[in-house]
C-alpha cells in the first residue's frame, strides 16, 4: 500500500520515464500502470444512519476564507476533531457541489514533494487542535502529520478563468471515477501539480512533468497556502475578495 510519499516518489519516477512497480489497490492509491485506464469505483459502504445527523452535503463551494481565522487556519477542537465523521451516502459530487469538500478541510502534502516540480499525492483533512492534519474515524488515515516537513493548500474548483499554464492545481488522478460520496472524494487518489495544457474542447488539462490527461471537472485550483510556524499566504498574486468561485462558473463533468 503506498503512503502519500511514496506514491509522490512513484509518480516521480514514472516522469522521468523509469518504470514504477504496480502498488496494492486501495482507495486512495493505484497502480501506475492503469493510469489512464478506467479506474474501479471505490467500494460501495454501507448506509449507516449516522450520516443523517451530519451538516448536509455542500450546494456550491465553499469559500476559501471559511478555512482561515486570522492568518492561521481554522483548527478544529479535540473533541470535534476525534468525532469527525465524512458522509458517505451516495451524493453527486461535482466540481459545483465542491467535490464533496469539507468546507473546512485543506489539502496537504509533503513540501519536498511540492517543490520539486513534479506531481505529488496529496489529500485533503481538517487541523485538529494541534495545527495537524486530523482525519475523520471513517476514512484511511494517510499519516501526513508525521511527515519531516509538510504544506497545507486551501483550494477551490477550477474555472475557465483560473485554469491557466503555471497554476498550481490539484486534481483527481486520471481515470479516477466521478466521487459519488464524501468518502469517496477523501478516498480516491488526489495529486497536485502545475497546469501545462487546457484543452476546452476535450475538456482536459495536462500537468507538467506528467504524461496523460486530466478532466478539467476534477481540478481545484490553489488560492491558500500555509506552513507549520508560518502565515496563510495568497497564491497569484490575487486579492483576498478575488479568491472565491460560484457553482455556475465550476466545469461540469463529461
């Protein structure tokens, strides 16, 4: 099984052409070998009537801001971090619907990963108490938190707008099926990298260093960024109030 390093050291080895051994099938994380090859659903769950007492599904994405309290992000108590709970009941989540985001919740990923220029694992949590990644009690545990250096990416769905060469983006992997849950979205296999190429008129996008191409409705462009002892900092070079996006302007799936 791999862990999000060393899935990040796989997909680097794959971009510089040398051939990457298959890894165990697990939610998260695939074989590179099937990249571009339809990948399996993740495991249907059963229905469990906790979820009904759950904040409901996101109607649109959430603002970036609603992750960030002073120039820190939002850290969630003890109590609520051990209890956190993902839906897992069967919902469309599009890019319009937030992908089934936690509001709160940032991607993370190991900073050597980040800045080496190649796309790297990543996935997304809330901060618990400690400003750590905390997990929910019915997903996989990554164990990012114990990693030697990592970078936290506050994200929203990608735009005609915000899809550009040289945004830093993360995406669902290729062939990775439409989340039809919030399990699923935390689940499935998330990589982040800088956009190369968009083609709107196959509705793809490439990543640089990567072959294959993505579907523009999986990307979530980085606005935030944030590491451990730092600040919340913009990325682009935009204004606070210009980091937001609504449901109309998301890519719908094809």
């Amino acid at each position: 099984m791999y862990t999000w390093l060393g899935l990040a050291v796989a997909l680097g080895a794959c971009a510089a052409g040398k051939g990457a051994s298959p890894a165990t099938s697990n939610a998260r994380s695939s074989s590179l070998a099937s990249a571009g090859s339809d990948a399996a659903p993740p495991a249907e769950r059963p229905a469990n009537p906790a979820y009904a007492k759950l904040p409901p599904y996101p109607v649109a994405p959430a603002d970036p801001w609603r992750g960030v309290v002073g120039d820190q992000p939002r850290r969630w108590s003890e109590e609520r971090a051990r209890q956190w709970m993902i839906r897992g009941d069967d919902f469309e989540c599009s890019a319009a619907r937030d992908h089934c985001i936690d509001p709160d919740a940032w991607f993370f990923v190991t900073i050597a990963d980040h800045e080496r220029g190649l796309p790297a694992a990543a996935g997304w949590d809330v901060f618990g108490p400690d400003g750590k990644p905390a997990s929910a009690v019915n997903v996989r545990r990554p164990g990012l938190a114990d990693a030697s250096g990592w970078r936290a990416l506050r994200t929203v769905p990608a735009t005609r707008t915000s899809l550009v060469r040289g945004a830093a983006v993360v995406t669902l992997e290729r062939g990775a099926p439409r989340p039809t849950s919030g399990v699923a979205s935390h689940d499935l296999t998330w990589l982040s990298g800088l956009v190369d190429e968009v083609d709107h008129d196959t509705g793809t996008f490439t990543l640089v260093n990567h072959p294959g191409a993505f579907p523009l409705w999986g990307a979530r462009v980085v606005v935030l960024t944030w590491e451990p002892g730092g600040r919340v900092q913009i990325v682009g070079g935009k204004q606070r109030s210009e980091l937001g996006v609504t449901a109309s302007e998301t890519f719908a799936a094809r």
